[in-house]
C-alpha cells in the first residue's frame, strides 16, 4: 500500500497545515509593516498617513510545515465619506471567513477607544484562534511595552499574546510558527509560486500612491486615489506603464505636480524602482493627475479604484 502524497516534499499531508489569517487593528499599527515582514519583501505599501492600506491583500507566505495566507486590511476607523465606510466593510468583512484573527496594537500609543470598538468586533468573529499583537516594541521602552500589553490584554478574549518588531524582524518569525500551529491541517490553498493576490495593475498603482504618501504627508493624503491605466511591452525587457493621480481639488493637482514638476518627477522615480522590481524589467512610467471633485464620496469613482468592498 503507497503512503499518503504528501503535501510537501518532507512533511506527511496528514501532517500539512493551512489556512487563512486577518492582520486587524486601527489604522497605522504596523499591519502592513508586520505582512511585508512575514512574506520576507515588499508587496504592502506603508506610510505614516492614516488609511494607507484601501485594498485588501493576500500574500501567501509558505514554511516547510505550512502555507499561511495573510490578509492585510485597511485599519479600522470612524468613517467620514463613502471611502471611509468602504474600508471598514473591507476589514470587517475579513473576520467571518479566516482561521487565526490578529488584532494588532501600537506599543507607543495608549490603548483607546478605537481600539476597544476594534476589539469588540474581534471578540464577537467566529475565529477558533485569537492573538493579540503588540508592535513597534523597537520604537518603545521594555516597562511601556508591558504596560500596553497587560492593558490590550483585557480588550477581548485572546488565545495568545505576542509583542513584535517587524521593522527590526524582532519575533517576526514566532508570529508566523505561533499562528501556523493554530491553522487548520490540508493542503496548501494556492501554488507555491503565487505570492499576492492582488494583479500588476493594482499594485502599481499602491506604489506610485505610497511614494505620493510620503512625499506629500499633510497635503493632499486623504484625497488621493491612483489607477494604473496600462501596462505595455514595447520590446523585451522594456515596460511602458501609464498610471493617474486623482485628487479632488486644482489646487491639490498643482501640489502634486510641483514648482517645475518637480514633485510629480520625484514621485515617478521613486515609484519605478518598485514597479521595475514588481515587473523584473526597465519601466517607463507616465504619470499624470486628473481632478476629480468629492471622488471620495462617489461610490462609482471608489469602485472603479478598486476600493469596494465585495459582496
């Protein structure tokens, strides 16, 4: 009689766990930050600003016992358009159908009221296993970091308790075994040269909005959206992409595009690193800046940026 196949070459299937992991926490926490450590690079953009993270994103991260599939989602927040109600369905939405629910907590910031009503909505998901997370614990005093911990401990019912530096990798790697055990066993749910779920156009358009993030900071952040419009191959190992940045107001588009263009310039360069390192190929990018009023508040604007919810 043959063995069981197993589901990798050293691991029984019997023995193989998968399944799927929600990153949750008011915005800013570092759940971005925490999913980019995990995969081991660079696939969710980060910045300073609030409300970076508008898509949910999957990334498939493989160990030799286990294939975890992290879902980044957008922080959780009192919403002020369409936009804003839309993110939060996003996130919300997560927590009916993962197997391990993270909540993650800033170690600098005190335990507030958002993340109480974060932690409510944790409590009440259907997840068999729950860890709270502390991060930036690299940014925070040992005494400050405990007292966050012992205070976010009482938020809701946790199974565990972990505190993490993903920008220093600091018990990173405890993370991804301590929820791995907690997975469900079976197969791995993607193959194992599938990395993200989101497409090519989707995440240039994240690159080139994040370089506009941390570039512009008070500016404009809130009311820019990006669409990539093409991606082209005009001779081999040439890429042509066209991408548009949509602020709301004439003014806003004048800052975007700078004294000179200067700024819309040190946007592309920036930007094109990634999209060539996404793409594996020298890029040309065409940036331009469209104005579009009140496109927050526009729920066909928000759905043709990819920002919807789905149903």
């Amino acid at each position: 009689m043959q063995d069981e196949k197993s589901t990798d070459d050293t691991v029984p299937a019997e023995d193989f766990r998968s399944g799927f992991v929600a990153l949750v926490g008011r915005p800013s926490v570092g759940k971005s930050t925490l999913l980019n450590a995990c995969y081991g690079g660079k696939i969710a953009i980060t910045s300073p600003v609030a409300q970076t993270t508008r898509r949910r994103m999957r990334a498939v991260v493989n160990t030799p016992t286990s294939q975890l599939v992290i879902v980044d989602t957008p922080g959780l927040h009192k919403p002020k358009d369409a936009l804003g109600k839309e993110l939060n369905k996003v996130a919300l939405g997560e927590l009916a159908d993962v197997d391990v629910v993270a909540l993650l907590v800033d170690a600098t910031k005190p335990v507030g009221r958002g993340d109480e009503w974060v932690a409510k909505h944790v409590d009440a998901a259907r997840a068999p296993f729950k860890v709270l997370v502390v991060t930036k614990a690299d940014l925070a005093r040992p005494e400050q970091v405990k007292s966050q911990l012992d205070a976010a401990r009482s938020l809701a019912r946790f199974d565990d308790a972990l505190v993490v530096s993903a920008k220093e990798g600091f018990n990173v790697d405890s993370f991804v075994g301590l929820v791995s055990a907690h997975l469900p066993g079976g197969p791995k749910w993607f193959p194992d040269d599938m990395d993200v779920d989101m497409t090519d156009e989707d995440l240039v358009a994240e690159f080139v909005r994040e370089k506009v993030l941390l570039n512009m900071r008070q500016e404009v952040p809130h009311s820019v959206g990006v669409i990539c419009e093409d991606i082209s191959w005009p001779r081999r190992g040439h890429a042509s992409v066209a991408a548009t940045i949509i602020v709301e107001r004439e003014g806003q588009k004048g800052m975007v595009i700078g004294k000179g263009g200067q700024m819309i310039k040190r946007i592309g360069s920036e930007a094109r690193h990634d999209v060539e390192r996404l793409l594996g190929a020298q890029c040309f990018l065409d940036l331009q800046v469209r104005v579009q009023p009140q496109w927050r508040r526009d729920k066909n604007e928000i759905r043709r940026l990819g920002y919807e919810a789905e149903e």
